[in-house]
C-alpha cells in the first residue's frame, strides 16, 4: 500500500498551495484531483482564434488591493496582471430598456490576471515534483479509526499520517465516505459560487466602451443580475460577462445582453456558459439550499477532525472567505497544522 505523510485532496489553488508548503518542509506528500485538471474553480477558457493566447476566466476572477498571499504568489510566478476596466458609467436594467448611471458605483479597484487566474494554479503544480499531482484521481474513502489514515482513491488503497481536504466540506461530506462520521453541520457549509452560473460573451470589438460605459451593470429582472467588463489588456479579447443564480439558456442570455447594451451586443462571437451547479466536482446535490455564509471559517472548519484531517478551502478560511486569497490562507493554516503534527 502506498504511504504518503500527507495526502491532499483536491488540485485547485487551495490544495496546490499547500503542497508546495508542505514540499519545501521535506514533507512527503501526494495531491489526488478527481478532474482531469489543476485549479478547481479556477479556470480559464482560450478564445477562439486568438493567436496572442488570449484566456478569460469562467472562475475565480479578481484579487484585490491588500491581498497580500495572492500578490507575493503573482510575484513569485512572474504572472502578468492588469486593472479592471472601470471607467465609464454603469447601467440599471428595467423592463423597458436599460437606465444609464452616471459613474460606476458598482466595480470596485482590483486586479485580473492577463492569462487568466488558472494560470496561479498551473503555476504552482509546475513547481512541484513531478507525480506529485495525480489527475482523474477521485478519492471515495476515508478512514481515521486506525493508527494511520486509510484513503481509497482512484480505486487504489492509500495510507497517510495526515490529510488535508481541499475541497467545499459540503462536497467533501457528499462524495467521500469518512469514518468516524463528521458532524452533520459541516455539511451545511455553502459552496463558494456553487450555485452561480457565469456568462461570458465574447465580441470583436469592447463597443460599450466607444459609448463612454463601463461594461458594469445591475439587473433586478434576471436571470443575469451583475454584468462587468472581461476583456483583457487593452480591451482584447473583448467581453462581457455576468453571473446569475442556476442554470441558463444562451437564446434568454443573449435577449437580455441585447436590452442592456444594446444590438451590438445581441450577437456575440462566442457566448459560454458555466454553471458551477452543474459541475460534481464542484457542488453536491442540493447546494442552492446552502446559503448560510455566516458558516464560512467557523471553528469545525479551522480545526482538525480526529486529529488528522484539515480543512483547506476557501469555505474554511477566515480571511478573505470565498476569494483566492482565502483559499491561500486556508491551505496555509492547514499545512502548518499538519507539520505541527508530524512533528509532534
């Protein structure tokens, strides 16, 4: 049976993160990811037909201003990031057509990365030893009674000394056997973005801006409800993108981009549509009902279960929960709380 110091669940930032942290204490440790990709709920989408490696994020988005832990890593990885677009004003979408603000109350300073925050994920997986990540890998099992944690993963029998699990605790509890039995208030921790679906409409050209707008809009109409500006540096790739709450049709999508900005807008080159719903390496059954936020960071999820097992999402941060910076914190807590045990 293979034997891993610690064995991390979940290849998204949070899990990368604390694998290199972990590494570089001489720690040996394995990252299973039940995907066929690093990064989680950090991905990124290449444009069509863009030869300059034009990415747009269908994830996680922003950093922001006093992000430290984001900041050192994009410094560290040598990322190129740029400001989001703001200026410009912002539209209220009504009934009869959309409302022009002056200014733009609703985006707020922050930072993109210019090949899409996946692109800190992939990052972070190059630096670690190779078959240190093991894709397509799902873990099932886990078992803490013994003196050592038994796993099952990818139908293979593990044994570890300690194990971080980053990944939501509500999937975690929905998709991975755990004995001793958790308590069932884990379970009803939300799911970052879980029931979110993001639109992303991709054009030739940012016409808002050539109107003096910013790309931001509000909606209390829907389905879409928040709209900002995507297009990357210099305004290329050119996009909009929103977020409703559950699913999306693109011909409802594309009517209610055309009322807000207009017929320029009614036909974009590319128009994708993530729900993160949708997606079983994101969000158990039943996550829309999940939407007590209050439970991001509590005790349950900053302490080890039975001594052994670490929360490392952004769920269980207490800085920054539901950011990449939260998740940062997260997997920074967790892989210290292992090495105090190892070393215990």
């Amino acid at each position: 049976m293979p034997h891993a110091q610690v064995f991390i669940v979940g290849a998204g930032i949070a899990g990368l993160h604390a694998a290199r942290r972990l590494h570089a204490a001489g720690v040996a440790v394995v990252v299973h990811e039940a995907r066929d990709r690093v990064g989680g709920r950090l991905l990124g989408r290449q444009v069509d037909g863009d030869g300059g490696g034009g990415r747009l994020d269908l994830g996680a988005t922003w950093f922001w201003p006093g992000e430290r832990r984001v900041r050192a890593l994009v410094d560290e990885l040598g990322i190129a990031t740029f400001s989001q677009h703001r200026a410009g004003d912002a539209l209220f979408d009504r009934p009869r057509g959309a409302q022009r603000i002056e200014g733009n109350p609703i985006d707020v300073p922050s930072r993109r990365f210019t090949h899409s925050a996946a692109s800190l994920a992939e990052g972070l997986a190059a630096l670690l030893p190779e078959n240190t990540v093991q894709l397509d890998t799902a873990t099932t099992a886990i078992d803490a009674t013994g003196t050592r944690l038994s796993l099952v993963s990818g139908g293979q029998s593990w044994s570890a000394d300690q194990a971080i699990l980053a990944l939501p605790p509500a999937l975690a509890l929905a998709t991975i056997d755990v004995a001793p039995e958790p308590s069932p208030e884990i379970a009803l921790t939300p799911v970052w973005m879980g029931d979110m679906t993001k639109v992303v409409a991709v054009y030739d050209k940012p016409f808002w801006r050539r109107d003096g707008l910013a790309g931001a809009a509000i909606s209390h109409i829907g389905p879409l409800r928040e709209f900002h500006d995507m297009s990357g540096p210099d305004g290329q790739p050119a996009a909009l993108f929103a977020f409703a709450r559950g699913p999306v049709a693109k011909e409802t999508a594309r009517a209610q981009l055309a009322r807000v900005y207009g017929d320029d807008a009614a036909t974009p080159d590319q128009l994708w549509i993530q729900d993160w719903s949708a997606e079983p390496y994101t969000a158990p059954p039943g996550v829309e009902s999940l939407q007590d936020y209050g439970r991001f960071g509590a005790p349950a999820l900053t302490r080890p279960l039975f001594d052994r097992l670490h929360w490392a999402s952004t769920e269980s941060a207490t800085v920054a929960p539901g950011h990449i910076e939260g998740a940062l914190a997260a997997a920074e807590r967790a892989a210290d709380a292992a090495l105090a045990r190892l070393a215990a």
